[in-house]
C-alpha cells in the first residue's frame, strides 16, 4: 500500500492549475449512457472515482477511450443492465447510474453504493422519486431491481436538497413522457454542469442551479462535447494549503464564484486574497485567527467537503473555533489523527470544538476518507518534523497528482 512521507515547515510558493471536478464528471460520464451516441469530455480529471466509473461504463458495454484529460465513451453498444456489484461497492457515486440506465432501457439492476463512511447517507430520496415516476423497485441481498413500463414525468418535492437524488430524477426524466418538475433541488454548480452536458445532448433541462428544475422529455438524443468545471473543493484544498503555510499560492483554471463561501472564511483567519474571474492569489497570514463558527450548509453555504480542511487550520489558529457539521453524520474521523499530531481537539456528535495550538507535530495517521486525507496532509505540511500518512488511496479518488502538485509549490512529500 502507497504512502505519503512530509516533512513540515515549508512555505508553499508559487502557482497551481485546477482540474476539472471530481463532482461533475462522474454523473456526467454516467449519462454518457443514455444518448447511445459518442460523447468527448474534456478536463476529466485523473483520479480512482473515475478509474472506476470507466471500469463500470467498460462492464456493460460501452467502448471508453482516455488520455491526457479527454474521455470519449461510445454508448452504442451497451449489453447488459447489470452494473458490477464489486465496483458499485467502491464509489458511491455510482448509483447515478440508476437514472441514467433507466432512461435508456427503462431497466438496471445495481447494488447499494459504497464509498467513504460518513454515516447514514440514504438513498430513500432516489427511491421515492423514481417510484413516483413510476418505476417499480424490488429490493432483495443488497440489491436493487428498477424497472418503468412507462416512465412518466411528474412534480417531485424533495425533503433535503440531496445532489444525488436531484441528478438521479434529471437523469432519469430527460426520457420520461411529459414534465419533471424537482423542487428543493440541489443548487451545486456540478447540476448546473450536468444540465449543461444534458442539454448537449438533445435534452431540456431548465433551472439548475435554482431550487426548482424542469424537465421537458425527449425521444431523441444526439452525441456531444463538454468541458467539465473546475473542481471547487481541490481549488479550496490548495487555498487552504497556502494559508495553514503562511504561503502565497496563485490557482489558475477556477470559478471563482463557486468558492465564495471558502473566501468568506479564509479571509476571516487573515489571509489575504484577490481574485479575477478564473485565477485567485492567496496569502497566508502568520498567524491563524480562530472562527466562532463555522457551519457546513448544502451549496452556496461552505460545503462539507471543505471541513476536515478548515479543521486542520483552525487547529494552529490563536484561540478557539467551532465547527457545526449538519450535512453528514460521523464525518470528524479525521479528529482523532489530527489530535495524534498535537491538535486539541473535542468532538460530541455533529460539533467539534478546536483550541488552536502553537504548532503540530510530525505522527503517523491514516486517512479514514477522502477529505479527511487531504486534511492530514495539509497537517503534515505545517507539522514539525515528519509525518507518514497511511491509505492514501482514499485521496486518490479525489485528488489528481496531489503529491507533485504540492511539490512543485516547495512542499517537501513523497509517495512511496
């Protein structure tokens, strides 16, 4: 198993580039499925959750061609509405393939996804909205059989604005016969991207990036060519890594209008930041400051993917911050390794209370999930001494070339 070995200390100078987001691209590849046609996305990012929807898009049929960042996937050729339990178990986002499978042959089977553990993340919200779209769902082993007869379009109220469920009932009724109306939709940029590839296509999707989305079906499809947004939560990892450093790092190829809310409280620690549409520079202050609160909030509120992160640079601010997790539950499992490097750190329930310490101190950790692997090597990046950092392959679905991207920022990391 790989590795990462930092050694802290060292102030991140100079300029990294943003690649196209995690987020967007896998429910994008997944509706490649439905146009039985040839789509080419470009700024695909190179990262495990993509390896795996490639593998999943190769398990049922459709011929995928990858380099440098373009992807093409020809979905004509697609025999099976099996999707690979093995793989489904691996990425939770694969079960956006449900609405995108029933859309082309009114039919999948799929198990419960996998993924990181961050507690109860059910997908009942998919289920109930498909079901009112009349698809009938046998559950049995782990298993989910969907069949639509007849897949007719319908007003859906969501309970929670979930990204999942709003980009599985786009999927699914870009197909259905009449309107699809998703109220309490999701608001993330990575929806409005999807609706933009969806449109691409031959669809009519309106409203992404709203509360409300519509949904025309169609009969027709056609092939297409997209580029897929800058990834938010990496561009706000790299900021992060500027700040907790004392660094001065410019990000190139973002949205900065997608990040506001990691401006809002990165600035509120002190740093320094000026912006342009697409390219952001950030200075770290020499001190952190701690934050009363900081909230996590569906989209455009600071996103729970961002909070392992801000953990680790509250943990070396200059008094003490509060961190109010309302998305997932069990999502601090990052704590208790920060608090091996010398963070203090207390955790009850969805609340963590950080007193910001004088510095960290080089340990081995391992990273329990995506995010929280990140948070760790940003630890590492300020932390005297050396830190080993176990299960990296948890970044790695996230993270594209980290440890290089970082190198060349001054940070001294090796992966072995």
């Amino acid at each position: 198993m790989s590795k990462y070995i930092i050694e802290g200390g060292k102030k991140l100078i100079g300029e990294v580039s943003i690649i196209g987001a995690k987020n967007a691209v896998l429910p994008i590849l997944a509706a490649t499925v439905i146009n039985n046609n040839n789509n080419v996305i470009f700024n695909t990012p190179n990262l495990r959750d993509v390896d795996i929807m490639e593998k999943i898009l190769l398990s049922i049929g459709c011929k995928v061609d990858r380099m440098d960042g373009v992807m093409s996937v020809d979905s004509r050729h697609i025999s099976k509405i099996y999707i690979p339990e093995e793989l489904v178990r691996e990425m939770r986002s694969s079960i956006i393939l449900m609405g995108a499978m029933i859309s082309r042959f009114g039919e999948v089977t799929i198990s419960y996804p996998g993924g990181c553990e961050l507690g109860p993340r059910p997908i009942d919200l998919h289920l109930k909205a498909l079901r009112q779209m009349g698809v009938s769902i046998e559950e049995s082993h782990g298993h989910l059989h969907c069949k639509a007869d007849n897949l007719t379009g319908c007003d859906i109220q969501l309970d929670y604005p979930s990204v999942g469920a709003t980009e599985n009932i786009m999927l699914a009724a870009v197909k259905a016969k009449g309107v699809t109306v998703i109220r309490n939709a999701a608001r993330e940029p990575e929806i409005l991207d999807l609706q933009n590839f969806l449109n691409s296509i031959g669809c009519k999707v309106y409203g992404a990036g709203t509360s409300i989305i519509r949904i025309d079906g169609v009969e027709k499809f056609n092939g297409a060519e997209h580029t897929v947004i800058p990834d938010r939560i990496a561009a706000g990892t790299y900021m992060v890594a500027s700040a907790i450093t004392g660094g001065e790092v410019i990000l190139k190829n973002i949205e900065v209008e997608h990040i506001q809310s990691m401006i809002a409280k990165l600035r509120e620690v002190g740093c320094q930041i000026y912006t342009n549409c697409t390219a952001l520079k950030i200075i770290g202050p020499k001190r952190v400051k701690a934050i009363e609160n900081v909230q996590t909030l569906p989209y455009p509120g600071f996103p729970t993917d961002m909070q392992a992160q801000m953990m680790s640079l509250l943990s070396i601010s200059n008094g003490t911050s509060v961190i109010n997790e309302t998305v997932f539950e069990n999502r601090f499992k990052h704590a208790e390794e920060l608090i091996r490097m010398g963070a203090n750190i207390k955790t009850v329930g969805k609340v963590a209370v950080i007193q910001g310490v004088e510095g960290l101190t080089g340990a081995k950790v391992a990273a329990k999930d995506l995010r929280g692997g990140a948070a760790l090597i940003l630890a590492g990046l300020i932390a005297n001494g050396v830190t080993e950092i176990e299960n990296i392959y948890h970044i790695e679905r996230g993270y594209d070339d980290i440890e290089n991207k970082l190198k060349a920022l001054d940070a001294k990391i090796t992966k072995i």
